[in-house]
C-alpha cells in the first residue's frame, strides 16, 4: 500500500485519494481536534469522491471493492496527517454496514445501503458497555418483542460518530444469558434510529482524536421496528464475529498511515534541524531509530496485505488479521514515539503535529481489541497453549 507495493488500481486509489487529502493540511486537522470539531468539508469531499462506499456492492450504489482496497483508502488518508480523526469520520460508513450487507433483507439493504454509499446517511456502531468491555457476552442492553416492534433499554459506551450518525448498528440481548444455551447466543442486531424517543448520546471527554467524539448512548423504551432487525433474532454475535478480521486489517492500516505520517515530519525535520554545526540526522542517535520505525512499518505493512488478501478471498485469516492489527499498532506507536524524541521539544509542541499523531497512534493499541487479547489468541489458536482466560 506504500508506493514500492502497489500495483495497477492500488495505485490508482493511493493517488486519488492523496488528490483530496492534500486539501486538507495538518492545520486543518489541528483545527478540528483542538475545536472537537466533525471534519465535515473532507468527509463531503470524500463522499462527492465516491470512497466511502469503496466496500458496498454497486448495486446498492457502491464501489463493489474488497477489504484490500478499503484498507488503501483509509492508510492513505491516514497518511495524510489526518491521522485517526481523518480515518474515523469514515471508517465506519466504509465498512461498518457488512452486517446489513451480508444478513439484512433487500428491503433493509434497498432502503440503507445507497445513502451510506452516497455519504448522506451516517451511521455509529453500538457494541461495548460499561461493565461488559471486551467480554461481549456480558453486554445487558436489552430488547423485547412488543408485536411488530422491540422495546430497548440499555447503556453503551465508546460509540465513535454518535453525535453525528442517524442510526446505531446496536448490539443487543433478546434472551438472557442465563436462559442461553452457549454466552455467545442470544444476542440480536438492530439498525436503531439515534433521532427516536429515548435515545441519548453524550461525547466522552479523552485524550485524542477529538475531531470524531466517542460517546456514552442510552437506551429508555426506545421503540425499534422489526424491519430494523439485522438478520435473525438470537444471531447477532455470529455476525459480528464475520466482520472482526476485516475490521482488524482496517484498524492496521490506519495505524500504519499514521506511522507513516510521523516519520516524514521526522525525516524532514531531521534534514533540517542543525546542532554542533551538522544537522541532527547526520547522528546515529537518531537516524538509526528512524531507519528502524521505517523497517517495522515495511514489515507490518506486508502482514496487513497478505491478510487483506485472505479476507477477500473468503479465507481463514484470524491469525494474519490479528497479527496485521499487533505488529501495525505497534509500529505506528513506535514511529510516533520517535518522531517525538527526534523533534524533542518542538515534538511536545502542537506546532509540528507530531502530539496529535503520538496521541492517536497510541489509540491503536487499545481498540477495537488490545494487544494484550491478541497474544492471548495467538498463544491458544496459533501455539495451542492453554486458554488464558
């Protein structure tokens, strides 16, 4: 996805993307994080672009394209500066509606599909809660039949995009876990309007990426029809469990974009800065840890395509997908890290942006899943160690 691997439309899209991005410079970016302000102008130029519905079917309006090319997309943006405050505006409409894609009736499919292609229809994703975390099995947002409607109620955090979706793609229970015969059943999808009676978002204050809030919704006797359920009732876990690797690659490449980000303003003012009369790069010191963020991003990056490719071709990938999502977070952070240490104080500084990228590069070590819970499914599903947990 770098220029030395693409080919043919990888580079195509690389190139066009990189045309809108360039309109929107690191100040702009600093602007919409500083302000927690929603970066409508790119997310409109991206949409008139035809990029976020890259990974919708064309004949619900889309580009019909695979996750290999939704992943050059959003490392390009990434790339940019935009780092994840650009990424998140358009991450979920990009790929969060595979669920709809793959289990929702052609009439949910007719009625949703284009407007999130075209860009006019935003949608957040609800899955997390208070007290359940990574352990979805717990989550206690309920949702009961009521004739031809089901009735919510319930609590999630950390809904990225909340403030400005339409609908929220919520993971609920439909049977108790008690009455379930496995933790995973049970669970039921559905496409909630944000703008009904009784629901309620309000952004999370955190450390970065404040362009795109993360928020706490609620759920009080929320009215849901049963036209707005995704696929079956009792199912929704099994089809989110369809969409974790290709979202695990997204999360990747956006995690190396932003490495990326953070070794060309490192490069650059490595050139430039002189101290003792030579300018700073000439000094082991710091090229060596430069020349090492860029080995790693190379290196992460392979691992991301080969499993972007095994995804699209409907391959088992758990091991590659996670592993893309471990080694991307880590060698993102670690060239964010760097460049800060290059610029030493100005890195501390908002002026040269590396902060904001540091910031949010060390976002994507935590979600959607954290490193630690990667290694724990690498040791039992790859090594065949004893489960942890």
């Amino acid at each position: 996805m770098t220029a030395g691997n693409d080919t043919g439309d990888l580079a195509l899209i690389r190139d066009a993307v990189r045309s809108v991005c360039a309109a929107f410079d690191d100040d702009y970016w600093a602007a919409c994080d500083r302000e927690h302000r929603f970066p409508w102008d790119f997310y409109r130029a991206m949409a008139d672009g035809g990029w976020i519905g890259i990974a919708i079917p064309e004949q619900y309006g889309g580009g019909g394209r695979g996750i290999l090319e939704a992943a050059t997309v959003l490392q390009t943006v990434a790339a940019s500066g935009a780092a994840m405050n650009g990424a998140s505006s358009l991450h979920m409409s990009i790929f969060g509606m595979q669920p709809v894609i793959r289990h929702g009736d052609e009439v949910m499919r007719q009625r949703y599909l284009p407007a999130v292609a075209d860009g006019s229809l935003h949608v957040a994703f609800g899955v997390t809660e208070p007290d359940a975390g990574t352990d979805t099995t717990r989550i206690t947002t309920r949702a009961v039949r009521d004739g031809e409607h089901y009735v919510i109620n319930g609590r999630k955090v950390w809904t990225s995009k909340a403030m400005e979706a339409d609908r929220i793609l919520l993971l609920t229970r439909t049977t108790p876990l008690a009455e379930c015969r496995r933790p995973t059943d049970g669970m039921t999808l559905f496409l909630v309007d944000k703008h009904a009676p009784g629901v309620g978002v309000a952004p999370i204050p955190k450390m970065g990426r404040n362009a795109v809030a993360s928020c706490e919704t609620t759920y009080d006797d929320v009215r849901v029809p049963a036209a707005d359920r995704v696929g079956d009732e009792g199912q929704g876990f099994r089809y989110l469990l369809d969409g974790l690797n290709a979202e695990r690659v997204l999360i990747a490449a956006e995690a190396i974009g932003i490495g990326h980000a953070s070794l060309r303003v490192a490069v650059a003012y490595a050139k430039e800065r002189v101290v003792f009369d030579r300018p700073i790069g000439q000094n082991q010191g710091i090229s060596f840890p430069l020349a090492e963020a860029h080995a790693r991003l190379r290196a992460a990056e392979l691992m991301v395509q080969e499993a972007a490719r095994l995804v699209d071709a409907g391959a088992p990938c758990g091991e590659e997908a996670n592993l893309a999502k471990y080694l991307a977070a880590e060698a993102g952070f670690f060239a964010a890290d760097r460049a800060v240490q290059t610029l030493g104080g100005f890195g501390y500084a908002s002026e040269y942006h590396v902060e904001r990228y540091f910031r949010e590069a060390r976002l994507m070590r935590i979600a959607p899943i954290s490193q630690e819970l990667v290694l724990s499914y690498v040791a039992e599903h790859v090594l065949g160690l004893p489960r942890s947990h």
